[in-house]
C-alpha cells in the first residue's frame, strides 16, 4: 500500500513516522520547504520524544516532500493531518484541509482512501466527498473516512503506538478493511462508526477533558476560598473508577493547540444549530479566568510591576512539548511587559519558539537559577521536571524578594513550609 500523509506537524509527522514503524512506505508532504528539508536531513521539525530516533530507525521508508503531484497521484491511502485552526468567531479554520483536497482532486490518478486525521466539525467529511466527486481531475473513484486523532503532545509517538482506540467513520465495508489493513500492527479496540459519529467523538471527548480541568480548577477556587486542599480533594475523588483520577490536576488552564479550539469550534457548531452547550461553555469561561489567576495574585503583592525583575519558570503550554499555542504564559507576559516588569524567563525547550513572538522584551536564562536570581517574584506557567525537582531553598537565596506563585503546584506543602519563602500554588493554602 502507497500511503500518503498531508502535513507534518504533532499529528501529521508522528502519524508517518509511526506508520512507518509499523512496515508501511510513507511519503509526508508539507508546504513548508524548512520543515521538509529538516526532515530530509534527519531532524524532527518539532520536540517529541522518541520521534527523532524512529525517523532515524525507519529512514528508508520515509520520504519527505513538497512535491504534492507525486505524492497524491498513485496513493493508496491519503492522510490529511493539517491544522484546523480556530477563526475568529471560534469555529474551524478549514482553510488548509480544503486546500489538500483541491490539491488531491487535482492530482489523483488512481482509487484512493482520503482519511481525515484533522478534527473537523461534524458534516465535514461528507462535505469533502461532495467537493471530490464534483472536482475529481480524473475518471477515479475516491471515497473518504474519518479517523480523528486522540494523541496527546509530549507523548504522542506512545500514544500513536499504544492508542487507546482507532475511531473509523466510514461509509463502507471497503473502507473500513482498508483502515483496518493500515493499522494492522497496532494492536488496539476499534471503534466503527459512521463518519459524523467519529468526527463527534474527537470533539466530544477533548472538550470532556477540558471540561474535566475546568471543573477542577473551580473546585480549587473554591478550596483557597474556604480553606480545603484541592490535591487531596483530587486524590479523593480519582479513587472511585467512575471519576478516575486522570485530568484533575488544578492549575492555571489548559492551553495547546486542541482543547480551546475544540471547546469553542464544538460551542459554535451547537449555537449554529440553535442549542446552546451549557456545559462546554461553562469550561471555556472558566479556563479564561483560571489562565489569568497568577497576575491576580501577583497584584495582592505589587500594584504595579513598573521596574520589578519577574522570574518566568516555564513557557509552553504543558512539559514535554516546545509548542506555545494558547500557553498561559502568553496570556500573562503581554500584561507584565505593558506594566514596564524586567522579565527573565527559563525554558527547557521553548525558548526558541518564543524569540519569534518575543525576541528582545524577554531576557532568557540558560538556568532556573540565573532566571530567580535577584527577582521581586516568581511565577511558575509549566511543571517541566526540572522545576518540580528544583532545590526549592533556592528561590530565598538567590531572589530578591522569595515570593513564588506556582501556576502547577509543583511542590509539597510541607517541604515548602522549611524553605522560608511566600508560597502561593492553586487550590491550596498559602505559606508565608
Ligand atoms: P500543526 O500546525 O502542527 O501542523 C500542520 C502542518 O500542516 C504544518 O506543518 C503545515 O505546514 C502543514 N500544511 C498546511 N497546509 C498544507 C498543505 N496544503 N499540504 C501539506 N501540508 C500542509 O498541526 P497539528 O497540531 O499536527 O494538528 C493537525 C490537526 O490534528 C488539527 O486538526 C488538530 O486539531 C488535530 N489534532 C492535534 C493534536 C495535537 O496534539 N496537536 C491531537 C489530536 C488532533
């Protein structure tokens, strides 16, 4: 089977390299020649662990291209992987999924598969199949099938390897023998469905985990009102299966490049068809204030930052990934830097990403400790390791003044009570 994947990005890329894994030729196309040629000479465009060394392990099955002519005409299977950003009013930006199917319609020359890894509001699918049939190129036949992506960044080769499910939406048994044969050495529960369904599914479920979040993080607003631990609160409530004690880590919000979009492209799509998700809403609402509770706090102890030296510790949206999409970070520093705040910033990984959003405002720090070092706070954004494992007796004597908001909470209470610093964290009681 010839197999194609449009895009290569965290799901793109990963879906490739992991198809290659697995015995398949893959060709991976991009519109961005730096990435190609990146991926030509062996680098991985973005951080994941693990995929640099498979790209390396399956070289030979791997080809990367910007030639999407050569790579669409006599493909078997056609996977589109681009993003689907959010537009304005919060729907889905379907602009790059529609240009990779004008460019499929234009080239193909054989029966094709065209699968839908982008997640795509419900209908989309049909709608591509529609627009194929009407602008195929060529007497072929073409059929499409959803099979939305549930990875995770900062484990997605794992989570591509070991999924917890393959979704298929499909229209036919042919279809679905197809997708079948193309996951044939993974060995996870498929779940078959028709191609509406399984564009819900993607949806349904990321905007569940956020909803998961949200609500957590409100239970720890409430905890630091009346005086309860939200960890212990989350221990809890994990032990009993029906809860499960993934996704209640109270914090700052969930950022990245799914959870707001999907959030807000599923809400929009519900009051397109005049019903307000009531629950979904409330998730996204109560994320925007979460991501700003830092700069809250900060101003109990400063009124303004005019001249403050302020320690960043982490940037990205969560460990593991150097993506910044809809970080905390970014909602935070634009506030600091219009107040007049010094910042100095550490990140294991994202700082290259950030000197193009912000390459002379920020001082970036090789250490966490040059980073605190003579600083009025800290606010920590990310629970790298290296900032959960950090000597927290540090922060009193290195910083100027040691008051640390920890966005993650990133350390024991207990532990935190001998460092001799003002520690606030979320949903828990403040040390000082
Ligand atoms: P991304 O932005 O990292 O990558 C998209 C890639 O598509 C880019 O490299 C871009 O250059 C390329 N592209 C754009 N137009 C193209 C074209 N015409 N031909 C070929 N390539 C083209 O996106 P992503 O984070 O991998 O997300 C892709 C989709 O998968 C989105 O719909 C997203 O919602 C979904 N998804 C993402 C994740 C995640 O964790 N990132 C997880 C599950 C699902």
């Amino acid at each position: 089977m010839k197999i194609t994947v449009a895009g290569t990005g965290y799901v793109g890329l990963v879906t490739g390299v992991c198809l290659a894994e697995i015995g398949h030729n893959v060709t991976c196309v991009d519109v961005d020649e730096n990435k190609i040629n990146l991926m030509k000479s062996g680098k991985s465009p973005i951080y994941e662990a693990g995929l640099e060394e498979l790209m390396l392990k399956n070289k030979d099955r791997l080809t990367y291209t910007t030639d999407y002519k050569s790579a669409y005409k006599d493909a078997d299977v056609i996977f589109i992987g681009v993003g689907t950003p959010e537009k304005k009013d919060g729907s889905a930006n379907l602009k790059y999924v529609y240009e990779v199917v004008k460019q499929i319609a234009e080239t193909v020359e054989k029966d094709s598969l065209v699968v839908i890894k982008s997640t795509v509001p419900i209908g989309t699918n049909d709608k591509i199949e529609r627009f194929l049939k009407e602008n195929l190129k060529n007497d072929v036949d073409v059929e499409v099938a959803s099979n939305p992506e549930f990875l995770a960044q900062g484990t997605a080769v794992k989570d591509t390897l070991q999924a917890s499910r393959i979704v298929l939406g499909v229209k036919s048994k042919r279809a679905e023998k197809i997708l079948r044969k193309v996951y044939d050495g993974f060995n996870q529960p498929y779940v078959v469905t028709d191609r509406r369904s399984a564009e819900m599914i993607k949806y349904a479920s990321n905007d569940f985990l956020a909803l998961k979040i949200s609500y957590i993080n409100e239970i720890a607003n409430l905890c630091e009102i009346v005086g309860a631990n939200v960890e212990d609160i989350a221990k809890g409530m994990g032990y009993d299966p029906r809860i499960g004690n993934k996704f209640l880590r109270a914090g700052i919000g969930y950022g990245g490049s799914c959870f707001p979009k999907d959030t807000k492209a599923l809400h929009w799509l519900a009051n397109f068809h005049d019903y307000e998700l009531k629950t979904v809403k409330a998730a996204i609402e109560v994320n925007e204030n979460q991501k700003i509770k830092l700069i809250k706090k900060a101003r109990r102890y400063y009124e303004s930052f005019n001249g403050l030296n302020v320690a960043i510790l982490g940037l990205t949206f969560k460990p593991g990934t150097d993506d910044l999409r809809e970080a905390p970070s970014l909602a935070n520093i634009p506030i600091l830097l219009e107040d007049g705040a010094n910042i100095k910033a550490w990140d294991p990984v994202g700082v290259e990403n950030y000197k193009k959003i912000y390459p002379n405002e920020i001082t970036y720090c090789d250490s966490i400790e040059e980073a605190i070092k003579d600083a009025d706070i800290c606010l920590i954004f990310t629970e790298w390791p290296e900032i959960v494992n950090f000597d927290i007796s540090k922060f009193e004597k290195l910083m100027k003044k040691p008051i640390v908001l920890d966005g993650r909470n990133c350390y024991d209470l207990k532990e935190v009570k001998d460092a001799g610093i003002i520690y606030e964290s979320i949903g828990r009681r403040t040390i000082n």
